[in-house]
C-alpha cells in the first residue's frame, strides 16, 4: 500500500512536468493547428536558463529572496525568458509562412527545434549539467511511514496551482472564450472584434512559459539536466497531449498527469525497462478506441 | 438623412476572378437596404469585404466619415459596425452566454452596460434566456440565427450585416425573424440586408440593390422594386406565375 501511494505521488509529480509542457502543445494547436515541434527544446532552454541562475546568480538570487525565494525567482525569471523566446518563434519562423499551408511549417518548427537545441550545446557545452545541491534542499516530510520529499510537495503545488489558473483563464474568462473562439474559427472571432494578434501572441508566450517553469522544476527535481532533454519530455508531453484530446486544455492536463502515473506504475511493478512500452501501448489503445482522445473535443454541430 | 455606409466603386478579387466588379452602394441612417441576387452574385463576399475579412482592390468603404479600407476586421467593430455572417457561424462548443460576452467583446470591461445589452437581447429573443448555460451547438437553426444577431447586437452596432438570416429556416420562422428585424431598426439600428428571399426582404427594406455577377444591375425604393418587371421575373417568382397564366 505504502509503496502504490509512493509510486502514484512520484507519477503524479512526473506528471505534473508533463502536463505543464503538453498545455503548450494543446494550446498552441488548437489556434493555430500547428505542432510547434520547438516546445520541447523551449522547455529544455528553461531548465538552462533556470540553472544559470541558481548557479551564477545564486549570490544574489538565494542571498536575497532566501533558498525557496530563490528557486521561485529563477522559475518566474526562466518563465518570462522562454515567454520571450516563444514569441520570437513564432515572428522568426512561423509567421512568416503561415499563407504557403500547414506543412511548410511543421518543417520549420522541427528547424526552430534544432536551432535551439543545438543552441543549448553551443551555450552550455555537450555534457550534462548538475543543478546543485546547495540551492536545492532536500527535506524529507515523514507522514507516518509515509515519506515524501518537501521540494515535491512544493513542485506538486506550483503545478496544480499553474493548471488551475490557466483553466481559469481559458474556460471562465471572456478572453478565454475568445481564445477557444479563435480556435473554432478565426474569421467570425475577428467578426466580435477579437485582434486574432494578441491571442496568438498570449499563447506563444504562455505556452513556452510554463514549458519553461517545468524546466526549472526537473533540473531541480533530477538535477541533471542535458541538452538534448526537450526531445524526450517534449515526445512524452506531446503523447499526453495526444491521449488527452489535442486542443483541449483540461485534456492536456489529464493527459499528462496519467501518463506520469502509468509510467511510475509501469516501471515500479513492470519493469524499467519497459516502462516507455508500457505508456506507449496505452496510447495505442486510446487511439484505436477513442481517436479524439480521452477529454477529445465536444462535437455538438447541427447543420 | 445622412448617409451611414457608403460604398464606392468597390472591386474585389479572388486571386485573379473578380468578384466584385465596380459596386456602389449607400446605406443612410435608420434605414433598412436589401441586397438581393442569386447565389455567387457576390453578396456575402460584399458583407465581408465592408467588415474587413477581404482585401479591397479598389475602391472605397466609408462609415460616416472614417474610411475603413485597410482597416483591420477586429477595428471595423468597434466603429459600429456588426457583420452577422452567413450560416449563423455561433461558437459551437461555447454556451449561449459566452458567445453573447463574446458579442460585447469590444467593450469587455463594462460589465453593468453588457449587461444592460444583454437584457435588451433577451427581451428580442426570449429562448436564449432560457438556454443561457447550453452549448450553443445543441441549439436548433432558428435559436441558433437568433443567437447569431443577439450576438452581433451586443457590440451595438449602428449598423448591423445581415447575410441571409432566413437561410434554410422553416416559414414562420422566417416570418419572425423578419419582425425582430423591423424591431431592431426601430431602435434605430441601420441594416444591411443580404437576402436571396426577395419578397420578405422588400416587405421590409426601404430600398434595395439587385446584384448580378458582382454587378449591381438594379436600384430603387422597395416598392419600385417590388413592381420591376425584371425583379418580378427573376426573384419574386413572376416567370412562374406567368406560366401558369
């Protein structure tokens, strides 16, 4: 019993990363139907930009905001820089070709993935980097038997606390309607005086922000962080995005959440080996008897 | 009266296919104008070309003063002008309520006047009060073209586009939809009437454009039109009417 409740509290902590990166893929698809292949290597830049600043900064950065303050103020800053980076995407290599078709640019967004990554490279050097300990601590909670660490309760609360404010935002405000508005149909949105600009500029900013603060939380959840690490999580999220119902953002949420979950079952009681196996028959089945996904959007049109 | 919307020499084109070839048009204050031609004359692409969903080739589209070629479609709206597309277009996955928030959109932050608006809405559709919280896809064709000119009002608009708002509505539907139309003017809305049922649009406008092939190749009050030989025959079913004579 101990060890399930361990192993779902592990899931759901991995899950949380994914759900956080496969937002922006959801988002970023249902406005523009675009598969903005960056995103994982976005994220990947967050972690960096993160470590740089624990690692350099951490003078000033731990010494006045304190050890957590620390870690807060490095993912808001990592949130705000990738924020940044995400709309530079979009301007540099997306916009401009978005009138030759659909295609053309999911060629380019894998280009914008392989400029960044190889970016990282250049910046940070091929070898895996160590978020260090010392702006790191690991405190361990003892409920019962039970044992969890402080920094995954902290990760657990910042990502729930991050899904709940986009849910917000999307599906009770008026700017979230117009959002899912653009995502319907573009020409009647701008027929309610939406500017179609803004909103894909909000979601090209927040998307990548959030990839960008997971970034921060891995790095300081597995320490090592390495160039090539958006790839991974970027494919994993992008499968949770998929097995939520792309385009649909409490989808993309669930979505990631279960597949974390699967993954720490699959290797806990499976084998570790497996465990990529096991999440990707999962997927397989979704998609053989729920092509929409699981939270897939709602088809309610009458002709 | 003073003229609202005025149209001049207007020419558009898709990629080399004139649609429009050289239209004028005007639209004064408190008027109903109907457009009416057969499918592909042109009509709804001269609604989206005054809205901004097109780009103009020539010519000029003017709201009272302002020029509004090269004016953005998200800008057109807050000069007051509410374009209610063709095949009603409601957001199918949101409720009623968030299209009829998205209606106001321009003016967001005023809370207690969309409020008002929306009052003002439920008042001239009654059924959309009643299912406020329902998808807006559930919703039948008639709900649903009422939810589309609930929604265009909530920008209020001097002038509202209406393309073909009984597209494919059962009669006394239409007879309805007709009557709020005549209401929505007398509050002293302007409306621009794309319609290719002929005889309840001229029941209604004050005056009106034949458009054939994206020329314009009759104008006149109403009732002039209504008695046009050419009219009778092509749009009020006259040819018929004349066979069975």
């Amino acid at each position: 019993m101990k060890i399930i409740l361990e192993q779902l509290l592990n899931g759901l902590t991995i899950g949380s990363f994914y759900a956080l990166i496969a937002l922006g893929y959801s988002m970023v698809y249902g406005v523009m139907k675009l598969i903005n292949f960056a995103h994982g290597d976005l994220f990947a830049l967050g972690s960096y930009l993160g470590y740089t600043l624990l690692v350099f900064g951490s003078t000033y950065v731990t010494v006045t905001f304190g050890i957590w303050g620390g870690m807060i103020a490095a993912m808001l800053i990592a949130a705000i820089g990738i924020g940044i980076a995400g709309t530079l995407i979009e301007r540099i290599a997306y916009r401009p070709i978005y009138s030759v078709g659909r295609l053309p640019a999911v060629v380019s967004a894998l280009g914008a993935s392989i400029v960044i990554q190889n970016g990282i490279m250049v910046a940070w050097g091929p070898r895996p980097q160590a978020y260090p300990s010392q702006v790191v601590p690991s405190i361990m909670l003892n409920i019962g038997e039970f044992k969890i660490t402080l920094l995954q309760v902290i990760i657990l609360l910042i990502s729930f606390m991050l899904m709940g404010l986009l849910y917000y935002i999307v599906q009770k405000t008026t700017f979230g309607a117009a959002i899912r508005a653009c995502a319907l149909d573009r020409d009647t949105a701008a027929l309610m005086g939406i500017n179609i600009e803004t909103i894909i500029f909000f979601i090209f900013a927040l998307g990548p922000a959030l990839g960008g603060m997971s970034g921060v939380m891995v790095g300081m959840y597995y320490r090592k962080i390495s160039f090539i690490m958006g790839w991974n999580y970027g494919l994993k999220a992008f499968t949770a995005t998929i097995l939520g119902g792309i385009g649909n953002i409490p989808g993309a949420m669930l979505g990631g959440l279960l597949l974390g979950v699967l993954e720490m079952l699959g290797s806990a009681y499976i084998s570790t080996a497996y465990k990529d196996v096991f999440v990707f028959l999962v997927l397989i089945l979704v998609l053989i008897f729920r092509p929409r996904g699981l939270l897939g959007e709602k088809v309610a049109e009458k002709v | 009266m003073t003229t609202l919307l005025k149209v001049e020499d207007l020419k558009i084109f898709y990629g080399s296919i004139e649609a429009l070839k050289g239209i004028s048009l005007t639209v004064d204050e408190g008027e109903i104008v109907t457009v009416l031609g057969a499918n592909g004359a042109g009509k709804s692409t001269l609604l989206r070309a005054i809205s901004g969903l097109l780009p103009i080739r020539s010519g000029k589209i003017k709201l009272g003063d302002q020029e509004l070629n090269n004016v953005k479609a998200f800008k057109i709206v807050m000069g007051g002008i509410s374009h209610v597309p063709e095949g009603r277009k409601v957001f199918a996955t949101l409720t009623v309520d968030e299209n009829l928030n998205l209606g106001a959109y321009t003016r967001r932050k005023d809370k207690k006047n969309i409020k008002e608006s929306k009052e003002r809405v439920y008042d001239l559709f009654p059924i959309l009060k009643a299912r406020r919280n329902q998808l807006s896809g559930t919703l039948s064709g008639g709900e649903q073209q009422m939810l589309a000119m609930g929604r265009g009002l909530m920008s209020t608009p001097r002038i509202l586009l209406l393309d073909e708002p009984s597209l494919g509505l059962a009669p006394l539907l239409v007879k309805q939809i007709i009557q709020i139309i005549r209401e929505i003017n007398n509050q002293g809305i302007s409306i621009l009437l794309v319609e290719q049922n002929a005889r309840k649009a001229l029941s209604i406008a004050d005056r009106g454009y034949v458009l054939e092939t994206g020329n314009i190749t009759i104008s006149g009050l109403a009732s002039e039109l209504k008695s046009n030989k050419k009219v009778q025959e092509a749009y009020l079913g006259g040819a018929a009417l004349k066979k069975r004579k």
